[in-house]
C-alpha cells in the first residue's frame, strides 16, 4: 500500500482505541488478565507471517538473547498492563494526553542514558510538558500533588509512557541485521511469557475474566488492531516516509484518544486538560523545531 498517511493516522487511532476499550472493560476484565490475552492472541496472530525469518536469525537472536528479553519486558509485558492498571482508577482521557510526552520523554532519557546532546529549547519543552502532565495529574490543583496526593491511576500510566520510553531508547540494541519480523516473533512471545507469573498471580487473588461476548471482542480488538495491524502499518508508513516524519503522528493519539472517550464513555474533558494540551502540545511543537533547525 503506497498511502503512508493513512496508515499512520490508523496505528493512531488503533492505539488511541487501546486505552478507551481498556477503560471501558476495567470493571469486567482484570489488567494483568487483559494484556496477557491480548499478547498471547497477538502472538499467535503474527506468527505465520514471522516464523521464516525467526527461524533463520535464530542463531543471531540467541547470541544476544538478554537484551532482547529486555526490550520484550518492557514493550511488551510491562507497558500495557501498567496501562490497564492505570485505567483502574483514572480516565481515558487523562491517559491518553499522558502519553503524549512519550517523544519528550524519549529526549529526555536519551540525554541521561547515552549523553545524546539537549539543547536548552529542548530542555525548555520537556519542562514545558513536564508540568501540562502535573496539571492533568492534579486536575489542575498542582498543590494537592505538593502535599502528598497522587493519583494512583495517573502514575500507573506515566509509568507505562516511561517503560515505552526506555523500550524506544534502548531499541539500539537491535542487531542491524536483524529483520523486524524476526525481532517481533521474539518479543512477543518472550514477553507475552514474562507476564504469565504476574497473570497467575493475579488468578490466585481472585480476579477472573468473565468471558462473555463484549469481552471477548475486547480482547480480539487489542490484540488485532493496535497489536498486529499496527506493527505492520507502522512499518509500512517509516519505510515510505522515514522515522522521523512518522514520529509526529504520534501526537494524533490525545486527539483520536479524547474524542472516542467523549463520544463512547461519556467523558467530558475540564479547563485543566485544556491548560495541560497547550503546555504539553508547545513543548512538542518546540521540540518538532529544534529538530528541523537541526535537520
């Protein structure tokens, strides 16, 4: 398919539609029980499209085998159950303009991690976005966060975005010659493994699926589209228009987020996500450039 846009503004809403469906079904399907599900689904969904290439870099996947189970850990086991933990307690909408820091956040532990050289702009727009996620948090209240008052469901999310983060950072990891189909036949699965202790855990406590019909599309939706559909169009859009101009239909996910959550939950946004989306959004609008005085 020779429509990048389109695909990328799919795996957008793709992944926007993850956290309103993960809101949604919080009362009926536990979080560590849905995004075991929904990787198992996944994996067995992508593996007839993988299993060739997986087969033949075996060899090089095993020599680097820790670091990639790490990279699976937190893509994969970590970051969307963190998300369905989130989503307990605090809203879709909240989540989703939480997760628009990701690209500053990317900025931010790359500087940390491997010295990537910051320029005081970019300083400026992670502090910017910083503090739109402390007024989101907050709801527009930033003394209660002062004295001691965070909201559990919120920090659950911002610590998903920063699993996804490191996942992106830490991705240098990959072999370059390993192929992406490989890499994904690995991690899913790896990861999906890794979460099976916290799954029986969470048996063990008690929380069960009830597995009706709705609750059974849930699982089907995340698994197909922002799991499988969304790799391959992702790929397919940065191999047309390059990584970089890829990146910034990520920014699509708060608006596609906000309005499926007014529109199918009932959600109404506040003065204080307005306050957070301009100070989140001018500090990605910084940051987009810096990069092209760079470029």
């Amino acid at each position: 398919m020779q429509r990048p846009r389109l695909l990328l503004g799919l795996c957008a809403l793709f992944w926007a539609g993850n956290f309103v469906l993960g809101r949604a079904v919080h009362d009926s399907i536990p979080p560590v029980a849905f995004a075991f599900w929904r990787w198992l689904a996944a994996s067995l969904l992508v593996m007839p499209f993988v299993w060739r290439p997986l087969w033949r870099q075996w060899s090089l996947l095993r020599a680097c085998w820790l670091r990639m189970s790490v990279l699976a850990l937190l893509g994969v086991t970590v970051f969307n159950t963190f998300v369905y933990s989130g989503l307990q307690t605090t809203t879709a909408t909240n989540s989703v303009l939480i997760q628009s820091t990701l690209p500053l956040q990317v900025l931010l532990l790359n500087r940390l991690l491997f010295g990537v050289r910051t320029t005081v702009l970019e300083w400026a727009a992670i502090m910017l976005s910083l503090t739109g996620v402390f007024v989101i948090m907050s709801r527009g209240r930033p003394a209660e966060l002062w004295a001691g008052d965070w909201p559990v469901g919120d920090l659950w999310v911002l610590s998903a975005a920063f699993s996804w983060a490191l996942y992106s950072v830490l991705l240098r990891w990959r072999p370059p010659a390993l192929d992406p189909r490989a890499f994904l036949g690995f991690i899913l699965p790896v990861g999906t493994l890794l979460l099976l202790p916290w799954y029986l855990a969470e048996r063990a406590g008690g929380a069960a699926v009830d597995w009706h019909a709705t609750n059974l599309l849930a699982v089907a939706y995340v698994a197909i589209f922002p799991s499988a559909l969304a790799y391959l169009f992702w790929n397919r859009g940065v191999e047309l228009i390059g990584a970089n101009a890829a990146g910034h239909f990520i920014h699509l996910m708060p608006v596609f987020g906000t309005l499926l959550a007014v529109a199918l939950l009932g959600e109404q946004p506040g003065a204080y996500h307005l306050a957070g989306i301009v100070l989140v959004a001018t500090g990605i609008y910084l940051t987009v450039r810096q990069g092209r005085r760079a470029a």
